[in-house]
C-alpha cells in the first residue's frame, strides 16, 4: 500500500501545534523558575522579622494601590500598608515623582514650545 503524503497545509498545522507546545512549556518553566525563586526568598524573610519587614515593604511599593486583587493574595503574609484603602502615597508629590526626578517648572501660559497660549 502506498504511503499517503501530507499537504502543505497539514505539514504546517502541525508544526504550528508544535511551536505552541514548545511555548507553553517554556512558559511553564518559567513559572516553576519565579516560584521557587519566590519561595526561597519567601523562606528567608519568614526567619528574620528585619528581613521580612524589608520585603514587605518592597512588596508595598512594588504593588498596585487601592483594592487591586494581586494585593489581597498577600494578606496571609501580614500586615501590608494600604492594604484596606488607606493611603499609600501622599498627594503632595512633586509632578515627576513617577520617573523618579523633579521636572523642571513651566510657565502655565506658555505651550511646551515656549509660544504663548492664545485664549
């Protein structure tokens, strides 16, 4: 009996299967990878208060404010500051205060180009 030959088309459904396999198991490796980097430092910081408390506190800058579910999942950990709506940055910060360097002043009636603003 002759051996049946696959169309182009067949040949190229099933290396794009392949590609996505070889995807998700890279991206499962790398998940594995963050959690046990995670659970290690994790493990450090639960023996000594210091060590924990620094983390927590990078924790607290690291995640979104407010009710943001990723915040939540770390309640078992502790206390984390703002956790339940309290206010995490002042409202007093300077304008650049996101890319972390003063930005310098502008005259409010000028455009970014310096040219008057017409009314």
């Amino acid at each position: 009996m002759a051996k049946r030959r696959r169309t182009t088309e067949q040949q190229l459904m099933e290396a794009e299967e392949r590609l996505n396999q070889l995807r998700e198991k890279a991206r499962r490796e790398e998940t594995r990878r963050h959690t046990l980097i995670g659970k290690m430092v994790l493990e450090r910081a639960r023996g000594c208060d210091r060590e924990m408390e620094r983390l927590m506190r990078e924790l607290d800058n690291w995640l979104p404010s407010g009710g943001h579910p990723d915040r939540k999942k770390f309640s078992s950990l502790g206390p984390v500051r703002g956790l339940y709506g309290a206010s995490l940055h002042p409202d007093n910060r300077h304008p650049g205060w996101v890319f972390n360097r003063e930005l310098a002043p502008t005259a409010p009636k000028a455009d970014r180009y310096g040219n008057p603003k017409i009314r």
